[in-house]
C-alpha cells in the first residue's frame, strides 16, 4: 500500500510503498534531505512527524534522547509509514547546505570504454555515505600527490555507489594509475561535494543541456535527478564527441528518450567544435524562455553563451562547468 508524506516546511509531497523507509523515498523522489550513513548509526536524517502513524522497520545504533523522544523525533533511514503522514525537517536548496565529506571509498568496477574513457565505479562504507547534489564534483586522492577533481556521474538518490568518468589525459599522473594499474577494492579517498552546476528545482523553464565528451557525467547525474522529481518541462540534450570517438551512454540517453515524452536527446558527432555549435543553435530558433546547463571546455562555453545570447537566452539562465572533456 502506498502512503503520502508530506515534508514541511518546504510542503513538499511524495508517495513511499509499504515498509520502504522514509529516507529511501525521500531520496527516490530526488529530495536533498540531510541523512548521512543510512543504517541508522549517525543519526543525522533524524526528523519530527507531525502527524501521522509510522513502524520501525530495523534497529538503529543512534541513541535518540529523552528530549528528541518527546518531541517525537525519528531516524528516516529506520522508519516506514503506516498513514498519510507529515514530516518536519529542512532540504537542501543548493550546493551550500551540504557539508564537505572526507571518506575512504573502494573500486567496484572499472569499464574501459575505450582506450581513453573510462568508467569508475567506487563503493562507499555502509556506515558512511557521500550526500551530494546532481552536478557537483569530488577530490579523489590516490595518496598525498596523486588526485584529480572529477564531476560525480552518479545520482544523488545513491550516496553508497558511485560513479565517474574519467578521459585519459597526457602527464597526468591520476589517469595514468587508474587506466594502467588501478584493480577492483583499491582504496580511493573522497572529498566532497564541490564545485560544479546544481539543478535548480523551483523553476518551470524548458531546460537545455549541452555536453562535450566526458562533460556527459554530470549532465547523467542532473538528468537523473530531474526524473527523480518528475519535472513536466522539455528537456533537450545535445551531446558532442570528436569524430573518432563514441557516446559510450549512446544506449542510456536513448532509452530515457524513448521512455519520457518530454525529453530529447541529440547526439553530434563532428570533426571541428564550429561545426558542432552551429548545429546546436540551429536547432532552435528563439532560447529566451529556456534555461541552459553547459558542460564543455570554457573556449567552447564562451562561443556557445555568446551565440544562444544572440538568439535570446538570457545569460542569468546560463548555468556552466569548464571541465577537460
């Protein structure tokens, strides 16, 4: 049986099946709400039910006190709805409301797209998780000289797995060590979140995401997190690769057009940068109403906000990333 939760003071409202925990639902439903280890040790999804009937549905090490149990206070992370419920606590509405983590994670996997992309997967401890939002990057550090900041690709809904995507780069010491001798459960410390574009939630403007090479991992992640929260508004996506080299998610991108209506994914595939860019200001012809998220190399960033500006895109809805792609 489902149940509606309602979270104030955002009055926002979500659907949670039987005995999923309240943090779960939360999360799938592409919320930014504080939670930490998500097994009930930190106690930091700790919130108030305002009304409502809820279960315990596993123990939790985090000792709530006397204080919090009048207050009627739970861990989300442990606790299922019984009833139309209401929850009080805060959400994050941007990338400042979410502190910097330092944890050690483990390779899962490593997926070798081609010689020179791949994908790197890493597991978090259980006991404690990465909370970030959709677009923002992390420091992984191999040891004290060995690091690179990379945007995460996966979605925020999964602090435990994570994902990056990362393009081989020459003399640079952290792609040379993952691609020639990284194996799977080979620690890697994380700091993060930082940096990076973040999704703005509050708005309704049709949304245009533009995508050079690897720029594609945190144009996954956001897009993720637009599904999540089921944004109604046309999505549109142009990813951009050199003539010799693949969109490794080609099959992802078409199986989310396929799937939702109301977004549209166009793949470039060109010699020269030019010839790309005019393609994607060709496709449309007034971007006034639109708001843009482009990840590129800044040169290419420059030429594409001057272009969509002079058809009409405000540059306050301009919201962009220089990574190497």
């Amino acid at each position: 049986m489902a149940y509606q939760v309602t979270i104030k003071p955002a009055e926002v409202v979500l659907q949670t099946e039987e005995k999923e925990s309240l943090l779960h639902a939360s999360l799938r439903a592409g919320l930014n709400v504080n939670h930490g280890c998500a097994n009930g040790s930190c106690g930091q999804c700790k919130v108030r039910i305002l009304h409502g009937e809820t279960s315990q549905i596993r123990h939790h090490d985090f000792i709530l006190s006397e204080a919090d149990k009048r207050a009627d206070m739970l861990l989300m992370c442990c606790h299922s709805a019984r009833s139309d419920i209401q929850l009080e606590t805060s959400l994050a509405s941007d990338s400042s409301d979410i502190p910097l983590q330092e944890l050690t994670t483990r390779i899962r996997r490593i997926e070798h797209v081609d010689d020179n992309i791949l994908r790197l997967y890493l597991r978090t401890p259980r006991s404690n998780t990465l909370r970030f939002m959709a677009g923002q990057h992390a420091v992984l550090k191999l040891n004290k000289k060995i690091q690179r900041e990379l945007p995460i690709a996966s979605c925020p809904c999964d602090g435990l797995n994570l994902e990056f995507h990362l393009h081989r780069e020459s003399s640079d010491p952290f792609s040379d060590s993952i691609f020639d001798s990284a194996k799977k459960n080979k620690p890697i410390e994380i700091i993060g979140p930082c940096n990076g574009v973040t999704l703005i939630e509050n708005e309704h403007s049709p949304l245009l995401f533009i995508a050079w090479g690897t720029g594609f991992a945190p144009i996954q992640s956001i897009i993720e997190n637009c599904l999540s929260l089921n944004f109604q508004q046309e999505m549109v996506f142009h990813w951009v690769v050199h003539e010799y080299e693949t969109h490794y998610a080609d099959g992802y991108c078409r199986s989310v057009d396929d799937a939702i209506d109301n977004f549209h994914y166009h793949p470039i595939q060109t010699a020269t940068a030019k010839e790309a860019i005019d393609k994607i200001i060709a496709w449309h012809n007034d971007f006034s109403q639109w708001r843009s998220y482009i990840i590129a190399p800044p040169a290419i960033i420059d030429n594409v906000v001057e272009l969509l500006g002079a058809k009409g895109l405000p540059l306050e809805k301009v919201k962009s990333d220089p990574v190497v792609a």
